[in-house]
C-alpha cells in the first residue's frame, strides 16, 4: 500500500507573505502540485513530504527557517527562497550541513555551489537575450532601475556593461529600498533625461508603483508610451500583472515560460494547473519553476534510490528532464539549468504575448565567459542605433 511506501521529508522555504508575497504563493503552489503529483502516482516507490516554512520576506528568518529544517526536521533537500539576498543568506546553512538547496527564479549569475541546484535563468539566459531583442529596436540610451539588494546591483552591472559593448550611454542608475513606493524621483529623472528604454529591477510594491507612474507619464508625453520607450524586465511574469493593472500592457520581460510556450508538457501542465487552481488563475514561470524542481528532484530520487547527495548529484547532472518548459539538463560544471528564453509583452488580461524565442535550450553561462559582446554591437549597427567604435569586454 502507498501508505507503506518511505516518505522523504521535503523544505519548500518560501515567503508567501511580505514584499513579494505573490511570487513566493506561486512558487510554492507549483512545487506543491509537484509533490501531490508525485505521491499520487505509484511508479514512485516513496512519498514526498511537504515541510513548509513562510519567512515572510524578513531577511533575518531564513537562517533559522532553513537550518531548523535541515537539523531539526530532517530535510537533505531544500527548495526554496525567492532574491538573491534570501538565497545568500541561507548558503552557508546548507553547506554547513551539506544539504541541497534547489533555487528555481532568475538571478544575476557569478555564483556556483556544489550545494545549490539552479533551474531558474541566469544572465545568458534572461537579460543577454532580452538586450538583444531591445537594443538594435529601441536605442541604446538606457535607464536602470532596481531594489537595492544584489539582484538590482548586479543585474544593472551587467547592463551597464552590454550598453558600453555597444557604445550606449547610461543616462542613470538608481535604486530604492525594498519594499519602498517613492518612485516620483525616478519618473521625474526619467522625464528629463528621456532614455530610449527603461531596465526594471525593481521587485514587489516597487515595481508596480513605478509602472503606475510610468503610466501617467506616458499619457502626458506619449514619447514615454511603451512603443516607443519599453520598460524591460527579467523577473516580470503573469502572477504580478494583476497587482499592476493596465499600468504594465506594451511592456516587455523574459522569462523561460509563458502560458502560450507551445508543447504538449506545457499544454498538460496548463490543463492541470487550471484543473487545480481554478480558470481564472494566471499561470507564471515562478508556478512552473516550483513545479519543475520538486519534479526534477523527485525522479533524482526515484533513480538514485535515496536522498543522499552523493547518490542524487550525478543523477541529476547526467540525464535530461522533460518539464513544462521544455527540455531541461543540468550543467554537471556549474549546477545550472539549460533553458529555453522567451520574451513577452505585456497585453491586456493580465497575459504575455509571445513575440520572440530561442530556437532551443541555451546552455547556462553564469560567468558570462562565452558572451561575445562583438556579436551584440554588430547586430545593433546593422539596426543603424549607434556607429561602429571599440567594444568593450564583460569582464567576469
């Protein structure tokens, strides 16, 4: 009986309150709709057990959230934490007790551990493509906004660095506090310094207030309407559009899925989801990127016959994955997904519309080590943006 099955005790670490409450809800749906499809389906000789801790987005919870977790409740495995800040906050705990910890959301990259599972997009993989879309069309005068933690600083870096290959200008770098609302500055500087785009990294609150006054700003001054000046972002999906509104309709972000993705994995786990969730409830990457890393480490388990690390590292580097978003391999040098990128805008409905893909999976580069910033100029002087001059290199 399934009952008499083994159960593996599984920390889903999310905040499903506080600042990017509506994030962490989705992850952690997805990865629970992974887990009862896991237990409910007999080719699995063993049971996933959920246990779940909401830090509500206070920094100074998660150490003893993810360490109570591994020490106190047995968990090998963690899947979890949303920023970067989270995420580094809780690194030298799973270290410390040599667990895994499984991150699934966007992130700026130059990081690697033998500890961490990383199936969410890194830079290659989200703002590389994105610039490449929105360079050679929009300008290369940009403005870069974010939250003032490690995901703003250093995904802006590497903005910084893909406007100068291609001989732009960054007319201003600015950032908030989490959680903060006072965007009036940054519109007014925008308003002045009229850049051709806008990079959003800004997270939670902060970016739906800056989309509601970009909004107005565009309705007095169309030259800020989003054809012609495109707020960008790399970690926008369905699940926030509705705390927006209008506000964000024209507007373009990358994300490894959308709700279109063709395919039949993404078509089933579409009826599924809606199955479970309801019709009315948006479907984002953060929802399948929850699901895909309980899924992946469930069939580790299954193969490996256990959830020692030694035994489920080289399972999950050494086969493929068919997920929702695709085809999905673990890079066994760096612990980084293959990913398929795709860019959307924003239409009415609270929905992407597709309007580019990659013709297939990407291999990760964290580092950027393989970026050819030359290939990017050359496309933006065909375009006729900027003239030709010396490219510099993204220095790693």
């Amino acid at each position: 009986m399934r009952s008499a099955v083994p159960e593996h005790p599984i920390g889903l670490l999310y905040s499903t309150t506080g600042t990017y409450a509506a994030i962490g809800r989705d992850a952690l749906d997805g990865a629970l709709m992974a887990l009862d499809e896991v237990n409910a389906d007999p080719a699995f000789p063993f049971r996933l057990q959920a246990l779940v801790e909401n830090p509500g987005g206070v920094i100074d919870r998660y150490h003893g959230a993810c360490e109570s977790l591994i020490r106190d409740r047995g968990c090998r495995h963690v899947v979890g934490t949303i920023t970067s800040l989270s995420r580094k906050e809780v690194l030298p705990i799973i270290e410390k007790h040599d667990a895994l910890l499984w991150y699934m959301c966007p992130y700026e990259g130059f990081e690697c551990s033998d500890n961490v599972v990383y199936t969410g997009a890194c830079p290659n993989q989200h703002i590389v493509p994105l610039f490449h879309h929105v360079l050679p069309r929009y300008g290369t005068r940009g403005y870069l906004a974010g939250s003032n933690y490690i995901w703003g600083w250093e995904t802006n870096r590497i903005a910084r660095e893909l406007i100068a290959a291609c001989r732009g200008e960054v007319v201003a770098e600015r950032y908030l506090p989490l959680g903060s609302e006072d965007v009036g500055r940054l519109v007014a500087e925008i308003a002045d310094k009229r850049p051709d785009f806008v990079l959003n990294n800004l997270i939670g609150p902060s970016s739906y207030a800056f989309f509601h006054a970009m909004r107005k700003l565009a309705e007095h001054d169309p030259a800020f309407s989003p054809d012609r000046c495109p707020i960008v972002s790399c970690n926008l999906t369905e699940c926030e559009l509705a705390l927006i509104g209008d506000g964000a309709v024209g507007h373009l972000s990358s994300a490894i899925w959308f709700e279109g993705v063709p395919g039949e994995a993404s078509r089933d786990f579409v009826a599924r989801a809606r199955a479970r969730l309801g019709a009315g409830r948006p479907l984002s990457a953060f929802l399948v990127g929850g699901y895909q890393a309980v899924r992946i480490l469930a069939e580790a388990l299954r193969e490996a016959g256990t959830p020692d690390l030694g035994a489920v590292r080289p399972v999950v580097t050494g086969r493929a994955f068919d997920m929702p978003a695709g085809r999905v391999r673990i890079d066994p040098r760096t612990n980084h997904a293959e990913l398929t990128p795709h860019l959307g805008r924003i239409a009415a409905g609270g929905r992407f519309e597709i309007i580019a893909s990659a013709a297939g999976p990407v291999a990760p580069d964290p580092y950027l080590v393989h970026f050819d910033p030359e290939s990017l100029a050359a496309l933006v002087r065909r375009s006729g943006r900027r003239p030709d001059g010396p490219i510099l290199k993204v220095v790693t």
